[in-house]
C-alpha cells in the first residue's frame, strides 16, 4: 500500500449485533473462517451458526452477543491483515475498543490471546446478565444536550437509586444507565430540559454503573487468571481514554471499565492527539464512524463489516485518500 497516512483500529461493542454477520466475509476469506472456528471449538458451540443464521432472539442473549461480535470484528481483521499485510501492524498507531471492543483491541494488538478473549467475554456476559434481574435496570441514550447536563440530570432523577453516564458517544448523546424507575424519571425530566429525544435501549441489562458491581468482583477473579502481554502497540482504555501497553494496566481497565463510563469522545480526540489520521471500524455495523464524524469530523473514516466494505476500505487506503462514512 502506497499511502502513509496514520491509522487506528476502532471496534465496536454493543448494539452492532445482527443475523448474518461475518457470514460474507468467511464465504471469500480463509482467515476469517479460521477465526470462527477457533471461537467455535473455544467455546464448545457452534458460535458461527449462530452468527450466521440466528435465531436473532439467541443472539440478542448478552451471553452470545459479546463473544459473537468479538469473534466477528477479530475474523474481519484477520482478512484485512491478509488483503492487506503492509496496514496491519505497519500503519497502525494505535487501537480503541467501546466497552466490549476493547477486548477486540487488546487481541488485535498480542495482548490478549482469541480463546482466551472469546471465552472471557462469554463469561462476562453470563456476570451482567446475572447481577441484575431481568426488568429492574434499564439504559437510555439522551440526545441533543451536553454530558454536563444529563450528570445534572442524573443527579436530579436518581433519588437514592443508581443512575449515571455510562456512554459518553458524542458532544450532544449520552447514553444513562441505573435502576428501571430512576432511568424512566430521568427521561420525563430530559424532555422539559431541553433534550431533543430520549431513547430507550433494547439492552438486557444496565451496563457501566455500580448495579454491575457484582458482575465487576466475578469478572475481576477471572482476570487475574487471564495469560495476557504488554501490547504491540497502544491500545486506548475506555475508563482513563490514555493508551497503554502494560499487560498490567490493560487487566486493571478491563475489570473498572464494568462500573465505568465509556468516554469515547475523549477516546477520539486522543486519537487525534497521537497523529492518527484515519480510522478503521472493524466489526458489525457502523456505529462507531458515525461518532467520530460529530466528534472528530477532519478525521478519515472507514469501515470494514463485510467482504464489500473490506475491498472498499483496503482501495481507499491504498491510494491514501479520504472516505467520509
């Protein structure tokens, strides 16, 4: 590849989930099969049926969703690095995952091995889903005001009960997580503080608030178990928004990151501050260049979710110019 431009590996978390995914790009890549099927004999189940071909309600189960998208984003990466061996690691800085993609980050950058990450998530899934019953915590994202106001928000709506930021995505949306009834008083009041919409999430659990305390001591215990490296190269963490390369402060981020807000905005502008030029989303969906769009519009931004976009995104680069997601 001739262009030169710097470039950051972004992965996408939650909410990119869908029946299909990584289906095209295992049918044309070897490597992204590969992937699948380490995931598949890792966990003991066919993860790539249900990928595949759902059902959708199986996959929507948190337990499923965060080892598929893992496994999804890290068999796209496996063809990108194959189509285009001088991009991954030659041209990329650094890497950034939004709360469950930092996994996928720390694997992507040798820190973290595949089985190891796809079985941790896994259980991480099984921890949130289980800390809180089924209809007693909720998230929603508030659009159109700053983080200031939804934390005064927050503070006003929780009486006595957990509610906070737990997303920071972009200047104007933040996504609040907490118990059902402090979230639902948080949105009567969004709406008579000037937010342009309040929107419900479809998640089955409040995830990066204290009510996942006891998923974060579970999860803790695995950790300090976990094989993991200093990182090839820095991968950004969604508590502190620093890059590391220490083994040690990676398996730290990860266990925090449980009751811990996602700070993506801050993510993005460090991005900008260590040179990078250029994202690349990799995984389902393309949630994450869309944020950086509102957050960091000067910054390329490219995607790979399937076979099309993979070939797309590996030409654009190629001639180092500026694709606008």
């Amino acid at each position: 590849m001739t262009g030169a431009s710097r470039v950051a590996l972004v992965f996408p978390g939650q909410g990119s989930q869908a029946v299909g995914m990584g289906r095209s790009a295992c049918a044309q890549h070897p490597e992204a099969r590969a992937v699948f099927e380490r995931a598949d004999t890792a966990l003991g189940f066919p993860l790539s049926g249900v990928c595949f071909d759902g059902p959708e309600e199986a996959l929507r189960l948190t337990a499923t969703t965060q080892p598929a998208i893992l496994t999804t984003s890290l068999a796209l990466l496996a063809a990108l690095r194959a189509t285009a061996p001088d991009l991954v690691p030659g041209r990329v800085v650094c890497a950034a995952g939004h709360s469950l993609g930092e996994y996928s980050a720390l694997v992507a950058a040798g820190a973290l091995d595949l089985e190891d990450a796809v079985r941790t998530v896994r259980r991480r899934g099984e921890y949130m889903q289980e800390a809180v019953p089924a209809g007693q915590g909720a998230m929603a994202a508030v659009l159109g005001v700053t983080l200031e106001v939804v934390e005064r928000l927050c503070r006003e709506a929780a009486h006595g009960e957990v509610l906070a930021p737990a997303n920071h995505n972009a200047p104007d949306q933040t996504v609040v997580s907490g118990t059902s009834a402090a979230v639902r008083r948080m949105t009567l009041l969004a709406r008579s503080r000037g937010a342009r919409k309040v929107v419900d999430l479809p998640v089955s659990a409040p995830f990066h608030c204290a009510l996942m305390r006891p998923a974060q001591e579970r999860l803790a215990a695995d950790l300090a178990a976990l094989l993991m490296r200093d990182a090839a190269f820095p991968v950004i963490n969604n508590v502190s928004a620093l890059p590391e390369t220490a083994a040690d402060r990676h398996r730290e981020a990860l266990s925090a990151q449980m009751t811990a807000p996602v700070r993506w905005v801050e993510t993005v502008l460090r991005l900008k501050e260590m040179g990078v030029e250029a994202i690349v989303e990799v995984g389902p969906g393309k949630v994450l260049t869309g944020l950086a769009k509102r957050i960091a519009p000067d910054l390329a931004r490219h995607h790979v979710e399937d076979a099309d976009s993979l070939r797309a995104t590996v030409a654009a680069l190629s001639g180092d110019t500026t694709v606008r997601a």
